[in-house]
C-alpha cells in the first residue's frame, strides 16, 4: 500500500509546495487525478520554510439557477426561494488555515443564523427570500493578513398576484359603476421583478385594442404594478379578468395567475357590529362579539385583530363571530372587526373591551402641614390618604369606616374623592383639630359601582402612640464582611407606628440590586442574599417608602457589605510538552483576591508536595525543573490560598508529540499509468517538533471510506525534523475512485503522540492560480529570451507602464498574483519568454496500460493583454519523445482590452506532454501580458469561447513586426 524515500539530489529544485487546489479538488470530486513527473521518480522530499499564507475562493454546490461575474469583482449566485443552498470554501495555505463563513444583508435586523458558521461548507436547507445577500468566507493561520472572498446570493421567488380594485365616480348615477372609471391593479412580490399581462375572458389586452381599455405603470410603481384602466365601464367589461404574473421562467418559476369578475354589483365591502361599546364586562365572563357584513361583492373575508396585534390564544373565531372565554384583564383592549374583498378599502369597526378590577390598595398619613413637627398631636390636623386603581375608573366607589361604622363628611371630617394634586383613584379624609375621642380605626373601602368584584379595604390606626418611623442599623451589622458563596442578612431596624415598607438599593443609583432590580421591598427590614458574589461587594441603603407609612421626609440608613474570595490565578490549565533531560520553569500568577494580604503556595506533582511557601509582596510564584525525568511527567498543581479558600493552577506536564499538519498545498490524485489504481503525494509539516524529544518514527493508518478495517504502516524518520520542514510519502496502489481517511501519528520516547486525519478523495483536475512562489511546478524555458515573472497588482507601478497590464488578478483581488511578461527596456521587439507546465502522463484507454488513441484533455487558462504595443501570446504542445517538433495549438495578437478573457483549447497528445505558453514582445514597453488560473481536465472542452487562431495572420503578423523593427530603433 505505500513505499517511502527520505532523500533525493534535486530536492532543492523541487522542494517547493504548489499552490494548494489538491484540497480544492478533493472537495470537487472531479474524475481522474494527475501525475507529478517528479513524484513517482523523487518520492519523498525535506524542504525548510513551507509555511505559507491563506488563499481563498468559493465554489457552489447545489441548486443554481445561474452564476455570473459582475464587474470581474463579484461573483453573483442565483437561487430559488426552497431549495438548499451550499458554498464551499475552498482554502490552501500552510498551517491548515481557519474558516469562518459570515455575511452582510440589505437588511440590519437581518442575521445569518445568529452566528458565524465555522467550517468550510455553508449550507441552508430550504433558504428564504431575506436569507438572500453577500456571504464572506474568511481563511487565516496567523501567516500575513487573512484572505477573505465574498459572493452574492440572490433570492427567486414569485408570489400569487394579488388584484384590488377602485373606481373614480361620475356624474351618473342611474347603476353602480354606471359611467365610471374603473382600476384594476396587479401585485405580486416577486425576485427578479415582475412582468405583468391582462387577459379578459380569452382575450389578452393591450393598449391600443380597445379604445375603452387603458394599460400602464405609474411611474411610482418603479415595475411592480401593472394597472388596467377601464374608462366609463360598458356591458362588455363586466367579464373576468386575468392577471398574469410572470419572471419568463427564471430558475424554473412558473407564471402565476389570479382571476377576477367584475359585474355590476362589484362594491366595496361594508359591515356592522352587533356589540355595544365599549364592552364593560367582569373577569370570568364569556365575552362574544358579532360582526356581519351588510355589502359587498365578491363576499369579503372578516377577520379580527386586537390592538393592531394577535388575538388572546384562548379565543375562538367563528367566520365573524370572536368568543372570549373566561375573559381576563390582560385580555382588555381594542378589538376590530376588518372586512376586505381587495375592492376599494377594506372595512373596519371597532369596540372596546373593559374588564371591571380593583388593584394595588395603599395609605399614608400626614400630619399637621402647617406645623414643623412630624408627630401626631391633639388639636392638629391629620390627612388620612387611600390609593387604589380601578377598572373602569369611572366605576370607582370609595367610603371611609371608623371602627367599623360608616363615616360621614362633616365640618372637622371632611371627605373628599378627587384632589387634583394626586393621582387619579385617591380619597382623603382631613380630621381638623384632632380630638382624644378621634383616635381610633379608620377603613377606607374601594368598591366598584355595579358590583361583581370583591371590594378592597384598607385600615388605617390613628392613636396617641402612632409615631413616625425611625431606622437604624444593629450594631455589628455593618459592615459586614462574609465570603463569597455565602447567605448574608442585610438588616435594618425600623420602629414607628404604623410600620412602613423598608425599600432596599445600592448607594449607587445605577448599580442594580442582586436580583437585577432598582429596588427591593422588603416587610420586616432585612435583606437576604443567597450565594452572595464578589460583585456584590458595596454600600446599600435602606429607606421608608412613601406608602404604608407617614408621608414625611424618607428615613434612611447604610449598609457596607464586603464579600471576601478565593484567588484567582492563572493559568487555570496549561499543558507543557517536555523532552526528557529538559529544563522548564512553572509559573502561577494572582490576578485579585480578598483579602490579598498572607497568601500562601503549594506546589504539588499529583499528591506528593514538592515547596511550598508565603507570598509576601509578590503576585506570582514559580517551581523550576532542571532535568525532566520519567518520574516528572503528570500534573503539577499550584494552590493559593487566603482565608476565604484557594485558587489552583494547574499543569500537565507530557512527553507527547504535537500532532502533524498535512500540506494542503500540493495537487491532489496522481495520473498513474494504470487504469485502476492512483497514487497520492501526502505531504505534512510537524507541529512544534523541537519542543519534544525526537520524533523517531510516523504510524500511518490508511482505511477506505465505507469500510472498517485499517492498514498501519510505520514511516521510521532518520535524523532531528526542523520546524517547517515538509515530509513527504508516496501512497500508492489506491483504487479509482474510492476516498481513503488517512491517519498519521507521531511517535517518540515517550510513545504515540496526537494524530492527524485527512481525506483523500480521487481527483482529476490540474488548476494552477499562481499564489505560490513554487508556481504549481512550472518552469522556465532556458532557451527563451526573457523571463515569465511573478506579479500582484498590489506592487504594480504604474509609472513605468502606464496603460498597460492587469489592475487586478483574475479572481479580482490586487493582493492575488498572476504570471506576466515585462516589456520595459532592455527586451526589445520580438523577444519571447516560454513558461512550460509540468509534464503530465496519458491516462491510458486499454486495459494493458497503453495507448491506443489520442487522448482528449481540456486546456484552459485565463489571459490579460492590454496596452497599445502588445504583440503575441502563443501555446504549443510538447510531447515526450518529440523533441524540437512543439506544435502550436493557440494563439493571440495584439490589444485585447483592460479585462480578463478565457481561453479553452482541446489538445490530444499521444505521450507524456507539457504545455508551453509563449509572451512574445511587441514594438513598445506597453505591452505586458499576464496569464491566470490555468487548468487541464480530461475530456472535450465544454463551449469553448471563440479565439484567433490563424496561420495566416499569424505570419502577416511576425513579417510586419520584422519590418518595422529593422526600420525603427525601439
């Protein structure tokens, strides 16, 4: 199943990793796979310095309507409302870059499933019109800046039209609609927008068929609404009508169609509603509202909504009859009854529901206001006050007992229900010159005027000893200092007669009380906190409330609180990889604790104590390893403590390897020369591999997908692995076109380290996008002229060359790179530069393994040629074993535009081959062509695009050139 070679003269040449698409492919799943020339003859490769940063582009699977470029910057996916969308992220790069998909909608509140997606396939089952916009994958490994590609998707989808219709009344009167305009309008939602069509019984409209027909969209409309216009109706325009709503089958979307007949009794609906309102009604009761139709043509459709909202769930709807059962006050509100038959305006009455309640009883008192004393004394005056709210409060009753007999206003007990100084639902009861014999209980009772709800009375103690409150904190209960977890009582004592409602807040106004609240009320004066935390740490203060209680000047009082707790440390957990005989130092560090002062340490190794000591003015504390020994591996642990408990760091201390990263950045499937079997380069660099003792061998487990049972294989390494050093074993005897799982563990002294898995899928495609230096293999011609060089726009200037070259790379990124022939001095006329791709193998058609026929391979690549002294790009194909016979298979000449164009040609080589692509330099310095995202596939080429591609003019060409260039000094 494998074989393996460490070392190889011309590793130097070939050390370099491609460009990555291996994993694109893989993800692909395309037909066959391709053969490095050198792999099958160099096997495996060391290379120093194979890091590289992420590159990125999105591919789509799935259901597409449609794919396109828009301004060579953006790509635009198209997709039907319902079906499943799925993008891949296809990325290369060396640590294996992270991604994470993220997006932007035409609407704010929109969010992508409320969170990024972190894998390299986005999928949205069944997507919806608002989940259309630009989606975002971005790709990082902590290598330069992160590469980041968008794509656009667009939402298709048509809804059912809908037609309304209005009228403009004339001066007749005789019949409804009699000599009046009619308008009927079509809507319909719909992505991309929409056409519309009328059609009257069979005949379709258009305007100019009938003199009486008018057909046109309001400029308003901006296309989304198609209006008929039928000017002073006549007996052949009652007949129905159809609107056509149609997309002209975008992604599939059938035309959509709604009908509609007009006659002479066409109306706007109208309605009635058999209730009373408002609806005053008692919590309980069954409440049933009727609303009927009194016109309307068609019939119009009643439904009912409360409050502009959703009905109460309990509700029951029957066409235009709404039942409440067992009404609650929640339920209270404003319903309405709407009537519509998209004719005119659609119809609404509404009622109001009341439900009868009585809530929130409450009292204060007091005393003389014209006296500065906030006791209660004879020959004063008191103000007794009574506070409830009422539903409706028109209905609210109030009536005043003194020890339990009814009470009636008089010259010194005055009674009175509105005072415009307090809030609605009040009563008082002034007692002026305030006499022994008044002391005593006085009632307030609220009631409602036509009864079925209890009545709420509220007593009120008047007497020599009622005495405003006073608060005061116990001795000892401030401050208070407790620990962290605990059950403290914040307590405050409050005397005074009647005893007033004690409300509880932070001295800081903004700072919430522990169950999230301003205030706390609290009957008895204390406070209770349960599992108090250190943010709890503060002054809270006690206070009178206004209510219950004497209406003088809030008493108040503090509270300091003081939550100790353990250290806090870090790390928490730190695992350290070791070689044996190493030296290392552990470090724990206090971030806060209370109380900071008398910390002590422990250093332990599981159980057994190793140090241990007192932190005085230090925060951090450190245990040194000089020689690691077996017996020094496990868990070392550093416990700081104080008197409310400890913090504990924590570390384990292995021997283990980290786990190897495999190099995304090489092609994928081998061309084998067999028919069914393929091989695979598997190529990967090691984590961290001097933190370690050295890693000795590789377990390479290797298992076919679908299946259970695993090959293993150990690779033995000889010598130390350099950080970045690539490693590279041939896999080979695989079975087209199975997909193995691949599992490579490191192992040294210590035994097996983490491991590793990846996929290989088989895979046929070569792509080629020049964002690595290794240039995916290519080489340069050593018998040309000049140089192919590698170039980003990002470092292109423009002061040299103006009006020439590509601003951008093919996918559209100044930052992506591409291959370009510079023509500034000292190349002169007819200089050429030849770059040749890397040989590739026939994939034989017989079953022995030869040739029979021309194989048919698919060559493409992308070209820029802009500027007023282009001159040629040409391709030629090289076979092995035709050596000086390169045949010419496309070519171009001459000014093509500031764009990126394609280029497809079918080549049928009969032998290993390689492509040549020739720049060949024109009668100026603005000329440079530039080549991108080459690729071979097997097979014909699907819709090439035309290209020149004549002997001819090729030579009329080459012979003007000669000519001026031996006439004219370039």
């Amino acid at each position: 199943m494998t074989d393996h070679l460490r070392t190889h003269p011309l590793q130097k040449i070939i050390c370099r990793p491609t460009n990555g698409y291996d994993d694109i492919n893989v993800k692909m799943g395309l037909v066959f796979g391709l053969l490095w020339l050198f792999n099958i003859f160099l096997g495996g490769i060391h290379c120093q310095g194979v890091y590289a940063p992420p590159t990125v582009r999105i591919v789509h699977s799935g259901h597409a309507c449609n794919i396109e470029e828009e301004h060579y910057t953006e790509r635009v996916y198209t997709i039907r409302e319902g079906e499943t969308l799925e993008l891949a992220c296809l990325v290369s790069g060396h640590p294996r870059p992270q991604i994470r998909w993220t997006k932007t909608a035409g609407s704010a509140s929109d969010r992508f499933q409320d969170s990024s997606v972190f894998n390299e396939t986005l999928r949205i089952t069944r997507i919806q019109r608002h989940q259309g916009g630009r989606y975002y994958c971005k790709a990082e490994n902590g290598l330069g800046s992160p590469a980041i590609k968008s794509i656009r998707v667009d939402v298709y989808y048509l809804d059912d039209p809908i037609v309304t219709v209005h009228q403009s009344i004339g001066e007749a009167k005789e019949q409804f609609y009699y000599e009046r305009t009619v308008f009927l309008r079509c809507m319909a939602n719909s992505n991309p927008p929409v056409r519309y069509s009328w059609r009257r019984g069979r005949e379709f409209l258009s305007q100019g068929s009938d003199k009486g027909v008018e057909i046109y969209e309001p400029f308003f409309t901006q296309g989304e609404t198609k209006i008929l216009k039928l000017k002073n109706l006549r007996p052949q325009d009652y007949a129905n009508y159809s609107c056509i709503a149609s997309v002209r089958n975008v992604c599939g979307i059938p035309d959509k169609n709604v009908l509609f007949r007009l006659s002479n009794r066409t109306a706007s609906p109208s309605i009635k509603l058999l209730v009373e309102d408002p609806m005053v009604v008692n919590p309980g009761q069954t409440v049933t509202m009727v609303c009927v139709t009194s016109g309307g043509e068609p019939a119009p459709t009643l439904t009912w909504v409360r409050n502009a909202d959703d009905l109460p769930r309990n509700s029951v709807l029957n066409g235009g009859t709404l039942t409440l059962p067992a009404v609650s006050m929640e339920e209270a509100g404003l319903y309405s009854c709407v009537a519509s038959n998209n004719v005119g305006n659609p119809a609404k009455k509404s009622t109001a529901i009341v439900v009868r309640g009585l809530k929130k009883g409450r009292f204060w008192i007091t005393p003389d206001p014209y006296h500065n004393d906030d006791n209660i004394q004879i020959g004063r005056e008191v103000k007794i006050s009574c506070q409830v709210e009422a539903t409706p409060p028109e209905e609210l009753l109030f009536s005043w007992l003194k020890n339990g007999r009814p009470l009636r206003s008089s010259e010194r007990m005055v009674i009175t229900h509105t005072d415009p100084d307090v809030q609605p639902g009040t009563t008082n009861l002034d007692i002026i010159d305030l006499k022994f014999t008044d002391f005593g209980t006085y009632t307030c009772v609220a009631a409602l005027r036509n009864g079925g709800i209890p009545e709420i009375s509220i007593d009120v103690n008047i007497s020599s000893t009622t005495v405003p409150p006073e608060l005061t904190v116990p001795r000892g209960k401030s401050p208070l200092v407790v620990q962290e977890g605990d059950t403290v009582d914040l307590q405050c004592l409050v005397s005074g007669k009647p005893k007033p409602i004690i409300l509880w807040s932070r001295a800081d106004k903004e700072t919430p009380m522990p169950d999230g609240s301003l205030h706390t009320e609290s009957y008895d004066g204390v406070l209770r906190i349960v599992n108090v935390s250190r943010e709890m740490t503060g002054t809270y203060r006690c206070a009178t409330s206004q209510y219950n209680g004497f209406n003088v000047k809030p008493r108040e009082a503090l509270v300091e609180l003081t939550v100790q707790y353990p250290p806090a440390v870090e790390p928490l957990f730190t695992e350290i990889r070791q070689g044996l005989g190493r030296a290392f130092a552990l470090n724990c560090r206090v971030l806060r604790a209370h109380p900071s002062k008398v910390l002590k340490y422990e250093w332990k190794l599981g159980t057994r104590l190793l140090t241990m000591g007192q932190l005085d003015q230090r925060d951090e504390t450190d245990y040194h390893v000089r020689a690691l020994n077996r017996e020094g591996y496990g868990e070392y642990t550093c416990e700081v403590t104080n008197e409310a408990g400890a913090g504990t760091c924590r570390f384990l201390v292995t021997g283990r390897a980290y786990a190897p990263e495999f190099y995304y950045d090489t092609y994928s499937a081998l061309w084998q020369n067999k028919p069914s079997v393929y091989g695979f380069k598997l190529q990967w660099t090691q984590q961290n591999p001097l933190s370690v003792d050295r890693i000795v061998a590789y377990r390479l487990g290797i298992r076919q997908m679908g299946q259970s049972r695993w090959w293993e294989h150990e690779i033995p390494m000889e010598g130390t692995i350099g950080k970045g050093e690539l490693i590279s074993h041939n896999l080979t005897e695989l079975i087209k076109p199975e997909a193995y799982l691949v599992r490579l563990t490191p192992i040294t002294r210590f035994g097996e380290g983490d491991s590793t898995d990846r996929i290989i899928t088989y895979s046929g495609e070569f792509h080629c996008s020049f964002e690595d230096e290794a240039v995916c293999m290519f080489s340069q011609d050593k018998t040309d002229d000049f140089d192919w060089t590698r170039h980003s726009a990002a470092t292109r200037n423009t002061k040299y060359t103006p009006n020439t070259g590509p601003s951008i790379d093919r996918a559209g990124s100044k930052q992506g790179f591409y291959m370009y022939i510079e023509t500034s001095r000292p190349r002169v006329t007819g200089d050429v530069a030849r770059l040749l791709t890397p040989m590739f193998n026939v994939s034989p058609k017989s079953p022995y393994g030869t040739v029979t026929t021309a194989a048919s391979y698919c060559f493409g690549f992308y070209y820029h040629m802009y500027g007023k002294h282009i001159g040629a790009l040409n391709v030629y194909l090289r076979q092995k074993g035709q050596s000086g016979k390169d045949s010419s298979v496309w070519t171009l000449v001459g000014n093509q535009g500031d764009r990126w164009k394609l280029a497809k040609v079918n080549i049928h080589p009969t032998s290993s081959f390689q492509l040549v692509l020739e720049g060949v330099r024109g009668l100026g310095i603005e000329g440079d062509i530039a080549i991108d995202d080459v690729t071979i596939e097997e097979g014909e080429c699907k819709d090439p695009p035309l290209f020149v591609h004549a002997y001819a003019l090729h030579t009329w060409f080459w012979s003007v050139l000669t000519h001026l260039s031996s006439q004219t000094q370039i």
